[in-house]
C-alpha cells in the first residue's frame, strides 16, 4: 500500500518532467525565446535528459532524437503505472 503511493508520487513527478520535456522542445522553435529566464531555466532541465540523444537518428537537418527520447520515456512511464496497478 505504501509502496504504491510511493510509485504514484514518483509516477506523477517524472509526468511533470515529460511536461517541461515537450515544453523545452517547443521552445527550440522560437530562437529568441531563450533570452528569458524561464525557457533558460526549462532548457537547462530538458537538455539533462535528451542531450543523452543527441546525434543517434539525424536525417539531412533534422534530428529526430528527441522523438526517440520521449517515447523511450512515455514507454518507461507506462510500465511504471502498469506496475502500479
């Protein structure tokens, strides 16, 4: 029962983090962005996990790592909650 509760408040915490992920990448597009504290703030907590990434799938100019990286993420988020339940 504990040990359950426990696995939800991680479960959630890293749902939050796959948040800041896809706001980190949103922000990428927009160059400017990162003139402000903030975006540099969710830059900075992004680029911890999908720097690991960078460079694996890389076709012409587009690098299609971060897909890798969120999905490989969303999978390990899923077998948390199957765990869970």
């Amino acid at each position: 029962m504990i040990l359950g509760k426990a696995l939800l408040v991680i479960w959630f915490a890293l749902r939050i983090y796959f948040s800041i992920l896809v706001i980190g990448i949103i922000l990428t597009w927009f160059p400017r962005s990162f003139d402000y504290k903030l975006p540099r703030i969710i830059r900075k907590m992004s680029n911890w996990y999908l720097e690991r990434f960078t460079g694996i799938v890389v076709l012409g100019s587009i690098d299609f790592t971060t897909i890798i990286g969120l999905l490989l993420y969303e999978g390990v988020l899923d077998l948390l909650m199957i765990s869970i339940i």
